[in-house]
C-alpha cells in the first residue's frame, strides 16, 4: 500500500517476477487490486496485492475503500491471513503532505493497532536525494508523532528499498517471519458484520471528506467575499438641463 507514484507496482514486480502494468505518468495505473504471480521464497509460496492509493487520479477515496476492503474480506472468508503488509513511501518527498498523511492514515485505520507489528514501512527512491538529506528526513519520519512514530511505538518496521532485487527480497523475507493475522478492516466487515461505513476506514474516511467539504465552503466564501470587496459600483448622475 502507499501513495500513487511511490513504486508499489513495480515493487512487487521486481521481487515476484510478474508483469503487472506500471504507471510513467501523471495518471496511475493500479485503479485495481492485482495480484502477483505466485513465487517461491525460503520454502513459502509468496503472492503479493497491490493496491491504488486513495489519491487515484480517476476513482473516488470510497470506491477505493471499498474495492481494497471487499478483496481482502473475501480474502478473509477463504480462510486466508495476510503475513505482512509493506507501505511504501518516496524518501525524495520534501514534505509529508496531505496526500501521504491521508494515505498512511487510511493505512493504519485497514490494518488496526494489533497488526502493526506485521507491517513494514519501505523508503524508497533513496538514489533521488543525498545521504545526509535522505537520513535527515528518515529520522523525522520516524520519530515525529505526526508521521510514522504512532506505528514505530506499535513494532512496526522501518526498512531502505535500494531498488535492487535483493533489496526487495530482503524485505519480503522479513514478513514471512511473522504471524499471519487479520487486519482491523477483515474482522470488521467479516466477524462483526459492521457495514463499511461503520468501519474504522469508513469513519475516518467520512472525517475526511467533511474536512474537505468544509474547506471547500470556505474557500467558496472567501472567494464570493474578495469579488464583493472588488466590486465598484458606477452610478450615473444627471443634471437637469
């Protein structure tokens, strides 16, 4: 899981061997859930999902809720746990902005408290920033309560992607380590039947989207308001002859 554009799709690629369809533009191209081939690592039969971000450029955050929650909900009535979760995010991002801070915020409400110590949170990109830059910005992200700290002081890992195969591996590996374990979002929709409005995901999308609505209304009201302040009225004066 991640952002659009942070290299989740070829990730799971690099490390599968699949072909899935990688985006080079401004548009993604997972609007999607898609599943790796299947492959052998440490004698484990491995398959990846990769999953849109919900900042897809032509599907809603709810459409993607809903397309991410129903897969793994079905995925969970089959009997099947996820081993891990990677969440993967651009080292060469100046800010944590509100695309990456509602990305990661979406991701922890899927995954819930007691799952975080199966998830690993991948930097990549490293190659597009200096060292010390890169260092710099990988300690805050980690530490600040504002970024990933909540998921640090959880047992969440924190681990470099170099964009090589092994790099990847490397990572994958890690995970098979762990306890398989429903996310927050599976025993939700499956164990307690709660429709997904009513899911944690759900909630804090709707959290989401009021913000927005109530940013956008003002904004709507400043606007109206600088066109009212820059309004100069004429009014013509006749003189009697």
């Amino acid at each position: 899981m991640g952002a659009t554009g942070t290299g989740k799709t070829a990730f799971v690629n690099l490390v599968s061997g699949s072909d899935l369809r990688v985006g080079t533009g401004l548009q993604s191209c997972t609007a999607e859930i898609q599943m790796s081939r299947p492959f052998e690592l440490d004698g484990h039969r491995v398959t990846l999902i990769d999953t849109p971000g919900f900042d897809d450029t032509e599907t809603s955050d709810f459409d993607i809720l809903k397309l991410i929650s129903e897969n793994l909900a079905e995925l969970y009535r089959e009997g099947k746990k996820l081993t891990g979760v990677i969440y993967i995010h651009r080292i060469s991002d100046f800010r944590f902005g509100g695309v990456a801070r509602k990305n990661f915020t979406m991701f922890r409400q899927l995954c819930g408290k007691t799952v975080l110590k199966n998830v690993v949170i991948v930097t990549n990109m490293w190659g597009d920033v200096d060292e010390e830059e890169g260092e710099a910005r990988e300690n805050e992200l980690r530490n600040d309560p504002e970024f990933f700290k909540p998921a640090m002081d959880n047992h969440a890992a924190m681990l470099r992607h170099d964009g090589s195969p092994e790099s990847a591996t490397v990572i994958v590996q890690k995970m098979l380590k762990n306890r398989p374990k429903p996310l927050r979002i599976q025993r939700e929709l499956v164990d307690e039947q709660k429709d997904l409005s009513h899911t944690s995901a759900g909630k804090e999308l709707t959290r989401e989207l009021e913000k927005q609505r109530r940013l956008h209304e003002k904004e709507k009201e400043e606007l109206h308001n600088l066109m009212e302040s820059e309004c100069i009225f004429h009014i013509p004066i006749f003189r009697r002859a």
